[in-house]
C-alpha cells in the first residue's frame, strides 16, 4: 500500500481538475457506493455472529436461492442510493423490473445497474464474496429515466466499480483515465489507495473456469482447454487452473495476475442457452474494468463492451482476462463454428 494516504474522493477530485464541466456530482456518487460497501463489508464479517446467513426461504427471478445476505446487501445499497439526487433509475440482478427513484426524492442525470451480492452461495463456506456496480449518464428525456437509460452499450459506461470481500475488502473502480484499487483501513474507515493505475499482463498462465462442465461445451472451447493443460502450448507447459466459483474473486485474482476467466455456453441448461452471466450487472462492468485496464473481454465473436442489451436480464457467455489469452480463445471458437 502507498505511504500516502489517498482516498477514493480525494483521487477523483484530483481527476476532476482535467474536466472543466465536472459538478462532482460523480465524486458524491462514487463516495455513496462506497458508504454502501463499508456497511455490507461490516455485516459480512459478523455473517457466523449474527442472522445473516443461509436461505431466505424464497428464489430470485432467476430461480436461484436467494440469501439473507443478499436481500441485505440489496436494500443497503437502494437505501444508500435513492434519496441523493444524482440517480434517475437503477436496476438490481434481484428486481424483475426497474427500480425507480421515490417520488418524494430529487432526481439526478446518472443510471445504477447492480448486483448486490455475486458469489453469494459461497457465503457459509467463507469464500470470498463481491458487489459490482455498473454508471451511464442517462440518455432520454425522462425526468426519473426509463429502461432505455438502463439498456445502454458497455461502451456508453462512465464507471464500473466492484467491491470484493475477502481476507480485506477491496474496491476497485475504473473511469476513462484508468483502473485504481482501494483497500478498506478498519482503523479509519475509509479506502485508501493501495493499487493504482492497475495493468492486465498481456498473458498469463492461469485459467479460471468450472471444468466440470466439459462434456457440455461446444467443441472450440473444448479444444481450447486442451490446448491450455497441454505441455505443448505456448508457454512450453501446462497452464494452472485456479476456479474459486465466486466470479468477483476470480476475475480479481485475474485482474492483478493475468490469464483467462471464463464461463461459456453449455447444452446441459436449454433454459441458458447464451450462458449463465448476466450482461448488465455483471459481464459488462467487469468488461469495462479489464478492458480499461488493457485487457480484454469477449463473448466469443465480439467485446462484451459493443453488445446491443435487449432486457434487463439478458445472459452472455464471458471470456475475460490477458489480450492475448481471450484473442487466443476467441480463435478455437470462431474457428469451431466453420
């Protein structure tokens, strides 16, 4: 960690001076994330002291098993957001629909896409878990935005930010000018800068992905993964596996040290055929932070970052990580489907 203590306002205000028009409205925004990541962090390290783990008896709209610990991090986080004046709309992975900013609240220009909670299933085996944040500017006309503030390109996002909870807690935020990480001081209370300017290794020797679905996978990726554990691969020796199955940790783990994260289509779920990830409050924002950071992202056939969402809880496979690992991928697969 640097010996200056730089916080994450501090490091925007200084950011700002390089935009004439900036109001620190996004400087406030930013902070307000932040706020919400200090609580949950807290209710994640008394998760075994309090009643905050297991089921909470129901099922997101997914049908996946919703958490207690989710629908905390969840309302945390609207309750934190929704009376500041700087948000139009949000959307949550746990909402069906759109969730609008109270009427008995001011209105602002940007747009919050979130999952409260990723990895959450691993949250009684004491793995790491995450938050992820994805910013637009809204874009209609709207006073209180519309689902076409929300349904906007990866490329059309002002900032994507995740927060992982593990051994500490760590944010991570990228902005046009880059990718900073910053480390939750209990002492204090505040992140402090402890990874600037962060930079994707162009490759790396590591893959990350849930193998166990091998025989489900089309035949580019299966072949892709045989070429990653053979001796006979470019880096004259098998690549290491290293798969926690909380996607913020991994695609953390591959951030700082490089390699591939992956998480392809299989044919054992006709109810995803385009893969279990969703585009909007997780693939995308975490396409924009790698990508920011020179690395890259893929679907397959194109950046995540240019694909065209069409609902709120639209699905895409993800190959992220080192440039020339997803480059690498993206060819065994293109090249399967000729």
């Amino acid at each position: 960690m640097s010996n200056e203590l730089i916080t994450i306002e501090r490091l925007v205000l200084e950011q700002e001076q390089y935009y004439p028009d900036a109001t620190g409205e996004f400087t406030r925004l930013l902070y307000d994330i932040t706020f919400a990541a200090k609580i949950i962090s807290s209710h994640v390290k008394r998760a075994g002291l309090v009643d905050i783990l297991g089921s909470a008896g129901q099922e997101n709209i997914h049908g996946e098993e919703v958490q207690k610990l989710d629908e905390f991090a969840d309302r945390i986080i609207r309750q934190a957001m929704d009376h500041t004046g700087r948000l139009c709309i949000m959307a949550s992975e746990e909402w069906d629909d759109p969730i609008a900013i109270p009427d008995h609240y001011p209105s602002g220009k940007y747009v919050l896409v979130f999952d409260p909670l990723d990895g959450s299933s691993n949250i009684e085996s004491n793995a790491s878990i995450g938050s992820v944040f994805s910013i637009h500017k809204k874009r209609s006309n709207a006073e209180r935005g519309t689902l076409s503030d929300i349904l906007q390109k990866g490329t059309k996002q002002v900032a994507a930010v995740y927060v992982i909870y593990g051994s500490s807690t760590m944010l991570v935020y990228a902005t046009q000018n880059g990718v900073n990480g910053f480390t939750l001081d209990p002492g204090v209370g505040e992140f402090l800068l402890s990874h600037p300017d962060i930079r994707v290794p162009e490759q790396g020797d590591i893959y990350s992905v849930n193998e166990g679905n091998y025989a489900y996978w089309e035949s580019g990726m299966q072949k892709y993964m045989d070429y990653l554990k053979s001796p006979e691969n470019h880096l004259s020796k098998p690549f290491s596996l290293r798969y926690i199955g909380s996607m913020v940790a991994d695609l953390h783990r591959t951030l700082l040290y490089g390699g591939i994260f992956m998480y392809p289509p299989d044919s054992k779920d006709p109810k995803k055929p385009s893969g279990k990830l969703r585009l909007l409050y997780e693939a995308s924002p975490m396409a924009f932070i790698f990508e920011k950071a020179g690395g890259l992202s893929s679907n397959g056939y194109q950046s995540i970052l240019t694909l065209e969402p069409e609902g709120l809880h639209q699905r895409t496979p993800l190959y992220i990580g080192s440039a020339k690992d997803v480059k690498m991928a993206e060819r065994y697969i293109q090249d399967s489907g000729r």
